[in-house]
C-alpha cells in the first residue's frame, strides 16, 4: 500500500475506501453507469467518426480506457473516454498516418501523461490561465460545429482540405449537393436535443433524440428522401464476408504497426508523432483535471491530480493495443454521472459494461443510425464546450488583457490548429502579466509615513522605498531612480520591506549600482529586507561591497547613516545587524 501511495495509484479507490461504501453508494453507481453508459454509447461512435475513424472504435475506447483509468486513477468520478477536444488533434493525424498513425500517437501521449504523473507535475496544469483554456475550448466547439456540417447537411465534399477556413469554403462550394433528407433528420435531432431536458429533465435525451432522428430517417426513406446511414458508411470484414455497420464482438490485440496498411515502425515516424502526441498529452492532462476539479465541486471531494494523471497515461498506452483512440475526462459525462448519484470510480466500470452489453446485442441495429443524427448530437456537443454565452460573458467584463489573450487563443484555434494557440496564448498571458507585474513595481523617495520613523537628515543623506518585485521585468527601470545622484550626496537609504522577491537580473543591477555607489563614494544602506532576500544577496556575494550595510529597521539605518557622516574616514567593512 506504501509502495502504490508513492506512485499515486489507485488513490481515488484508497479514498472511497476512507470515506465508506455501504447499500447506498452502490445504488447510486449503478444509476450513474446506467445513466452514462447510455449517453456514451452514441457520443463515442460519432467522436470516432468525427476524427476519421470507423465508429467501433470509439466503442472499444471506452471499453478498454475508461475502466482502466477508474481503477488506476485518482478522481473518484471521473468518466473517461473519446472527447469532443481532440477532434482538432487526432483529424490531421488520422489524414496523414492513418489509424494506426493515431493508435501509435496515442500510447505516445500515454507514456508522456505516466511521466508527468511521476514527476508530480499535476499541480502544474493550475498555472494554464483561464482565458487561454476558455479561448482553445471555444475555438474547438466553433471547429468542431463546422465539421460536422457535411454529414449534418448530406454534402458532398470531393476536396481534403487539412485547414478549417479552407474546409469551410469546401462546404459552401458543396451546397448545391444539399440532402434535404439529411438536414430534416439533423433538424428533427437537434431539435429533440434542446427540447428534451425542458420536458425531461430526469432522463438523457441522447437516445430520444436517436430514435426520434430514425425514425424520421426510416419515413423520409419512403417517400423517396434518401438519408445517409451508418451502415451504408462503414463495414467490417469477419471471416471473410463483409458486412455492414460495426463488428459485434470484442477487440483483439494488435500492434498499432502490424495493421493493415500501417506505416512500418521507424525512428523517423516516431519523430513526427511526437509533436501531436505532446498536444495531446498537454490536452488530456487539462481536460481529465479541470473535469476532476469540477467534480470535487459538485460532490465538495478532493482528487489526486498526480494520480489522475498516471491513470490517463495507463488508458492511452493500453487502450491502442485494442483499438482504442485517445480518451480523456468529459465534463459532460463526468457532471451527468455525478448528478445521476455516482459515489466511486465504479460508475465509470458500470459505464463501459453498457457500452459492451450494447455493441454486443445492438450492434444491427447501429447500422440504421442516420449519420446527420450522429452530427447533430456533436453540434450539440460543440455548443456546449463554446460556452457561447459564457464567452461573450467574460468578452464583457474582463480586464483588456484578457480579453486579448482569449480571442488570440480562439482565432489561431480556428485559423490553424489547437498547439500554436495554446502556445501563443500562454506566451502572450506570461508577456502581459510580467507587463502588470512590473508596473507595481517602483522606486521612489520614501512616503511621509516612513519619513517619521527616520526624523530630520542632513542633506547628505537620501532615503528610497522599493516596492514590488524585483525580477527582469521590473529591475532595470525600479533601480535606475536609485542612479539620481544629488552635489554632496554620502549615505542611501534604501526600504526593501516590500520587497518579496528578486532574480538574478535584480540581483545584477543592484551590483551596477553598487558599482556606480562606490565611484561616487556614496555609502548604501538595505532597512528591513526579508529573510529570503537577505539570503539571496548574500549568495551572490553583494553582502562583501565596503559600502554596504544592512539594518532591520529605519531608526537602525539613520544611526547608521549619521555614524558614516561623523566617521573621519569612509568606511571600511561592512557591519550587519
């Protein structure tokens, strides 16, 4: 138990166990993984579609990922498993390397979350601001709503444009190819989506929504409006004989390089894997934290961000090797599993046994699913992670700086791709709040208040106050008022007690001022430095200048100062108190 408490596993377990399990949790398990597993089961089918795959494997994510970060991980409601934020991601990877590209791509990203896990970099993930989080969110749900405009709309797209504009301007070019079938079945779905939680509110609308989009495709098919399938979109080949829609059995291992048409393991492609697999390892880690965050919200628990972080690498590097694609935390099936009464990771192992119960026993049935039906539910998922009102929200009410910072993040999301915008993000956020910080940073003559403490000095004498930290951004320009030399200046007195911090940069300024102090013959004086600060003055060596004291207080710094104007030589070494 020693031994998994230090690696962080299995802790969301260890923690059910301290809190108790009695009749009751279970009941609210089972509700939970009922209530979930129903609402994953066309949720993970479509978000496989929607990044290129054939449908089963989502199925076979949530499956194999899901129940295996439960266990291992450290949130005790998590519900993981294919997530509408990598469709960005994992569309490109799929168009260049294929499926086993992905699969590859995703034990990559697995090996890389263990790491961080490892590392206790869990805490880490709080340091992301949250207009950028917002920004890349938003810009996917714009993305992905786009993307599915083609199934949604029964277009006809002959182009394979890697880009979104490019993509868009594809569609537009499409609409004369419009199914009027597809988009009366998209409609009646939506439609049902929004409408649904108004008049049932207890119970998912995912399989109203379904059967209600059908059934109208099973109508439509009557009168002569054809409507695109699952089953006419994608089949599997069993013994020989193929068939249509998905398999019904359970997956078999496989090497993602030993599939068919894999591109043969090499050096070289792991090297142009690593750069999405760092995305989506960055991507996983945000989501399946912020999810485990708002979960403690909802049930006033507590995570273990390490923890659930190894639990996520283990999915992503054992769910391939079965065909499962990246899995994260959803807030969505997360917030519903909650809602539903979930008391322990085994709502989510509940979850994934409704989904193998239905690939077992309905997979027929999943060949008359409409695709437009399919879109639909991901344009509803698409608008729920825009948070449209919320954006607009917060474009209201938060300071400039953030609102540049979030709707840099949301264009180079929908203009190029999810990695440049978070990095652009997060270097502009770091630029604009080393901007903020600096400028609370000043030097000046010491206030009035201060001045009591130090009484009448001699002209000789000149008295600043820092205030801030003292770090690149602020240093340079904070010091240079401490350069304003007066005729007959002799002693400085500098306050330092705001003060709590300084870098190396600081540290090498105070040096040149120090420089500059002792070509003057001008004496300095340090009142009311911290602990910290003093330590790190003197590992850099400044505590052995002759011209140097430091004092606790100000009425300390003026008896030294007076001190060195009596004294009939400068003085010579240093006296510290």
């Amino acid at each position: 138990m020693s031994w998994f408490a230090r690696l962080s596993l299995f802790t969301a377990w260890r923690h059910t166990r301290k809190v108790g399990y009695d009749r009751q949790a279970l009941r609210g398990d089972v509700l939970a993984g009922l209530t979930v597993g129903i609402i994953a089961i066309p949720l993970a089918m479509a978000l496989a579609i929607a990044v290129g795959a054939p449908p089963q494997h989502g199925l076979y994510t949530v499956l194999v990922a899901a129940p295996l970060i439960a266990l291992t991980g450290g949130s005790r409601f998590n519900v993981s498993g294919p997530t509408a934020a990598f469709v960005v991601i994992l569309l490109p990877i799929v168009q260049q390397h294929g499926l086993s590209g992905l699969l590859l791509c995703t034990m990559l990203s697995g090996v890389m979350l263990i790491a961080l896990g490892l590392m206790r970099a869990g805490k880490l993930i709080q340091f992301v601001p949250y207009p950028v989080i917002l920004g890349f969110t938003a810009g996917i749900g714009v993305v992905i709503a786009g993307l599915q405009l083609k199934d949604a709309l029964g277009l006809e797209v002959t182009s394979s444009a890697s880009h979104f504009p490019e993509q868009m301007l594809d569609l537009l070019g499409a609409l004369p190819s419009l199914q009027m079938g597809d988009a009366l079945v998209a409609l009646a779905t939506l439609g049902t989506l929004i409408l649904w939680p108004r008049l049932v509110p207890r119970v998912p609308g995912h399989l109203a929504a379904l059967a209600v989009g059908t059934l109208l495709a099973l109508a439509l098919e009557n009168v002569g409006l054809g409507v695109a399938t699952l089953g006419e979109r994608f089949s599997y080949t069993h013994e020989g004989i193929t068939q249509a829609g998905i398999p019904p059995y359970l997956p078999s291992f496989a090497w993602p390089w030993d599939l068919p048409g894999a591109t043969p393991l090499s050096l070289a492609l792991l090297r142009e894997l690593l750069a999405p697999a760092m995305a989506i390892a960055m991507l996983g880690a945000i989501e399946s934290l912020l999810c485990a965050v708002v979960a403690d919200g909802m049930r006033g628990s507590k995570h273990d961000s390490n923890g659930e972080l190894i639990g996520q690498g283990l999915g992503n590097l054992i769910a391939p090797l079965f065909g499962g694609i990246t899995a994260t935390a959803a807030i969505a099936r997360t917030a519903a599993s909650v809602r539903a009464g979930a008391f322990s990771p085994l709502a989510a192992i509940i979850h994934a046994g409704v989904v193998l119960v239905a690939m077992l026993l309905l997979a027929p049935l999943f060949s008359y699913l409409p695709m437009a039906a399919l879109a639909a539910l991901l344009l509803m998922v698409a608008w729920n992670m825009a948070e449209v009102p919320h954006v607009l929200h917060t474009l209201r009410i938060a300071p400039r700086s953030d609102v540049l910072v979030l709707v840099t993040c949301l264009v180079l999301t929908v203009a190029f791709d999810m990695v440049l915008a978070v990095g652009v993000g997060l270097l502009l956020a770091a630029g604009l709040f080393i901007r903020q910080m600096s400028a609370l940073t000043s030097a000046a003559p010491l206030p009035r208040q201060f001045r009591e403490l130090l009484g009448e000095l001699p002209e000789a004498v000149a008295a600043y106050a820092i205030r801030g930290p003292l770090f690149f951004g602020a240093a340079e320009k904070a010091l240079n008022a401490l350069r304003r030399f007066t005729p007959g200046l002799r002693v400085v007195i500098v306050d330092l007690s705001a003060v709590p911090m300084l870098d190396m940069t600081a540290i090498s300024a105070l040096e040149n001022v120090l420089r500059d102090y002792h070509q003057q013959g001008v004496g300095l004086i340090f009142s009311g430095s911290s602990s910290q600060v003093r330590l790190q003055l003197r590992r850099a060596g400044i505590h052995r200048h002759a011209r140097l004291a430091y004092v606790q207080t100000l009425p300390q710094a003026r008896h030294k100062a007076l001190r060195w104007l009596d004294a009939t030589a400068e003085p010579a070494a240093p006296e510290q108190h």
